[in-house]
C-alpha cells in the first residue's frame, strides 16, 4: 500500500464533475492516495464544497463544461495556480432516458455537448499544461458500458460514450509518449437510484450479483494514474461482468 501511495502523492490531479456520484468518490480515493486532487463542478456549488473539505481543502475550480471558452479559462487558471498538471479524470457527464423516435436536437447536444465535446476539450487543454511542464501526464477518460451495450432509450447517451472509447484510442496515439491516456468504463454503479428495480434487475442478471460502487470505479482510475505510459489507449471495463452476454 506504501508503494501506491507514494505513486501518486503529490500529483496534481483534476477529477471533472467531482461533486457527486462516481466523481466524488474517484477525488475521495485520489486524496487518500496522496495525490493533491483539484475539484471541478459546473452548478452543484454545496455538494463541490463538501467534497472539497473531504479532501483536505481542495481548491475548486467552476466552469460550464458546454462552453469552450469556460473549459480553457478554467485551464489557464489552473496551469498559473498550481503551476501545472498531472492527471485529468475526465469523469463529468449527463444521463437521460428518451424514446430514440422522439430524441430532439436540443437533447442530443444537451448529452453530446458534456459527454463528448467537452472530454475532447478538456483532454486538449490538459494537454496543453501538461506538454508546457515539460513533465508529462495522464489523462483518464469516463465512459460507459453504454458505449457496448445497446440501450435503446439511452441511443444519444450511447453514442457519446462510444464516442470517448474511440477519443481515448486517438488521444492517446496523438498524445504520446509524454502523456497516456486511457478509458474506465462503469457498469451498474447506483447511488440515490440504488432502490430501482430496474437497476437491481440488470445488477442481480451480471456475474457478480451485485450493483458496483464508486471506490471501485476510483481504484481502475487510480491504476491508469499510477500506471506507466507505457500502458495506453485501452478501455477497462468495470462492470460486474455485465458485458459477457
């Protein structure tokens, strides 16, 4: 455990969307490795700051991951506080349920826009810090078993979240050797919903029998961060089983 630790103490880190859910759970576990964890939120203010004091007190960073314009000023805040960055956790993101016939533009950007377009943003301009330290980075991409699974009332979510695998295998080829990124995708991880018998039905039909947790998702994270550059471009799926059908 020493070992692990020491890995990653003193790292720089940004976790997106680290307010709530998977977020909050991946900057919990990132801070209790050692690593010094930057705290992002777009409107969840109260749920950022209560995180924030959970990991010693973070410095929280807002911007409104729609706009280009906020993700780079957010970036450039960044890089002049803390002097640079070693590790982007692109884990921000937006889930809805519609009929694929009745999907409108406004609700496919609505998903596309945080989901898609701002890991590609975000990835660049963690990029562009990490390249001026001259110290290299990591750079760990959220997606979903939604990416291999075919949702039919989460088709836009979907979409999205197959889109970053493929981001994460581009990225990490044009990225390279300084900087590696790779991909976790999560399988059944519920919080309030946990009740829902639809998500106990789908947790209970996977190998393990069981919905995952958010520490589970944060160690995978914590592993691509720790792990060498050596080690890039690749999807890990944290899922219970859930694919092997």
């Amino acid at each position: 455990m020493e070992s692990r630790v020491s890995e990653l103490t003193g790292k720089t880190i940004l976790v997106t969307g680290a307010a709530k859910r998977i977020g909050r759970a991946i900057a919990l576990h990132l801070h209790a490795q050692g690593a010094r964890v930057l705290i992002h939120y777009g409107g969840s203010e109260a749920e950022a700051r209560a995180t924030a004091a959970e990991c010693g007190g973070a410095p929280l960073y807002r911007a409104n991951l729609e706009s280009v314009a906020e993700i780079q000023a957010m970036f450039q805040e960044i890089e002049a506080r803390e002097g640079g960055l070693d590790g982007l956790v692109n884990n921000a993101a937006r889930f809805t349920q519609i009929d694929v016939l009745k999907i409108t533009e406004a609700q496919w950007d609505f998903i596309h826009s945080v989901n898609l377009k701002a890991v590609f943003f975000c990835a660049q301009q963690a990029a562009l810090v990490m390249r001026r330290s001259g110290r290299g980075g990591r750079i760990v991409n959220i997606s979903s078993m939604g990416a291999f699974l075919a949702w039919p009332e989460h088709v836009h979510y979907g979409a999205a979240k197959a889109g970053v695998v493929q981001l994460t295998r581009a990225l990490a080829k044009a990225l390279a050797p300084e900087i590696s990124v790779n991909s976790v995708a999560p399988g059944v991880i519920p919080f309030e919903e946990k009740d829902d018998p639809r998500i106990q039905a789908m947790a209970a039909g996977t190998p393990a029998k069981r919905p995952g947790t958010g520490e589970e998702i944060a160690e995978a994270v914590a592993f691509f961060l720790r792990a060498s550059t050596f080690l890039t471009g690749q999807t890990l799926q944290v899922d219970g089983g859930l694919g092997l059908r």
